[in-house]
C-alpha cells in the first residue's frame, strides 16, 4: 500500500497562531482516518527558513501568516517562489501529481508570484465571519460542492487581492471561483477570495480551517476585536459571536474544504499509483 507525505508549510515567523494549530488537527484527524500509511511534516518556512524538497512529499499545505505579501528582500521569498513554480510545472511533466493548497498569506504570495492581480493593503484590518460567494466556476467547484451560496469563512487579513488580470488567468488556465460580497452601495471592487490555481493546487484568502473555538481565542486579542466592531458595529459583533456555533457557518466550511482536499488528493495519489504498478 502506498504511504501518502504531507508537508505543512508554517508560515506564522514565530507568531502563535491559532490557524496553524486547526491545519495540524484537520491534517491528523486525515492521518488517523486513512487505511493509509500517512506521514505529516512541518517545515518552519519564514522563521527557520525550511522548505521541503517537493520530491519527498505529495500533499503540501502552507498557511496564513502575519505581514505585508509583496517581498522584502528575504531568503525565504525566493525558496517559496522557486517552490511554487516547482511544484506547478512538476505536475505538468510529470504522471505523479503533487497537490497544494495556499491559505490566506500563502494565497496572495501565490498570487503576486504568478502576477495574478492587484494585491494591495486595505482601508482597515478585516476580520471576522464571512459570506463568500461562488463564481460561476465556483457552482462547478468540487470543494465548495457541499457548501450552499453564499457559504461563510473566518476572514482575517490586513490586504486583499483586487483586480484580477483575466488574461493572465487565461494564459495560466487559473479560474476565480469564490469573491468577497456585493456590497453595491460601496463603491470598492470586490476582492478574490478563492482561486483554483490548477487541477492540484487550490488557494483560499478565507481561513477553511477556522473552527468555533479558535475563532473565540483570536477574539481575546483585542485588534481582532477592534477590527471587526469597526467593520461590522457593535450589534453586528454581538450576533457573529452568538452565531459562531451555528452548524452552517464556519463549522460546515472547515468540516468540507479542507477535508475534501485532502481526501481527492488522496485519491488520485492511489489510482496514479495503481496504475504505474
């Protein structure tokens, strides 16, 4: 039976980050529910500057973090874009694919790398629940299958990603499958918050893996708390945090997304390796 290697991909520069921890328990629950022999490694990528070698895993997933997305000079910038275009035209040479996703920070550090798009700081820090809504590519989108329209995610970021360049998502043959809400009394373009970069690699700027409980400790920080009484009023904060339960908001969204990823990738790995036999 063909063992499966997952990389996580710590993107958090030393910060505690409640995120990182919720990636780390979706990620065992996945080894402890597999027939499979399943290995998970963490690789430190800003602090410790760690990558993983792409030949020796099959599963990568790289998180949110903290920080401004455009480069600053650093070593670790050009590892994670030699990385990314690594794995990109690895699965487009290769039998074996290797599978990908890009939360949050990673996600508009893919998207600036690949050019995708305008990623730029927002107004304020947004942070909070969210509805996200489906693209048209989106409704064929086989990780948000089972999640209604619109679905919601914990939102928590300092920049966004506007304006996409739609040749360019042609070029690549990238699809824009979830946007932030219309709001048509605000005169601000929509952010992208989710991008099916190819057939193996998936970003979102929401947080899939956020649960209840994480969500209520990053409300003990008071930025957090701040910010999303600035972007939503105090009423507004009161029945977010009484929702925070609720079985079809983000308790759904983390017990679909990043699962189902999982469980593809999974998949495909064995029929890839079964049919190499």
């Amino acid at each position: 039976m063909r063992d499966i290697r997952m990389a996580l991909l710590d993107m958090n520069n030393n910060q505690v980050n409640q995120g990182f921890k919720n990636i780390r328990e979706i990620s065992e629950a996945f080894q402890k529910n597999s027939e499979e022999n399943v290995s998970i490694k963490t690789f430190d990528v800003r602090h410790k500057n760690e990558m993983p070698n792409i030949e020796d895993f099959d599963i990568f997933i790289s998180s949110g973090g903290p920080g401004n997305p455009h480069r600053e000079g650093l070593e670790w910038e050009d590892r994670f874009a030699n990385f990314l275009d690594h794995i990109f035209e690895y699965n487009q040479h290769h039998e074996d694919k290797k599978y990908l996703f890009l939360i949050c920070h990673s996600f508009q550090l893919a998207s600036i790398h690949w050019k995708l798009g305008n990623i730029n700081k927002r107004k304020s820090y947004s942070f909070g629940v969210m509805p996200v809504h489906k693209t048209e590519e989106g409704e064929q989108e086989f990780l948000f299958k089972n999640l209604p329209d619109p679905f919601y995610a914990v939102d928590s970021r300092a920049f966004q990603f506007i304006e996409p360049d739609h040749e360019r998502f042609e070029e690549l043959g990238m699809k824009i499958v979830a946007i932030e809400k219309f709001r048509p009394h605000i005169n601000l373009e929509r952010a992208v918050m989710a991008v099916r970069f190819s057939e193996e690699i998936f970003g979102t700027q929401f947080h899939p893996e956020a649960n209840p409980e994480g969500m209520i400790e990053n409300l003990k920080d008071e930025k957090n708390k701040e910010a999303m009484i600035e972007n939503f009023g105090m009423e507004k904060y009161l029945e977010t945090v009484d929702r925070m339960n609720d079985e079809d908001k983000i308790i759904l969204t983390q017990a679909q997304i990043l699962p189902r990823f999982l469980d593809l990738a999974k998949k495909n790995i064995l029929k890839q390796a079964e049919a190499m036999v």
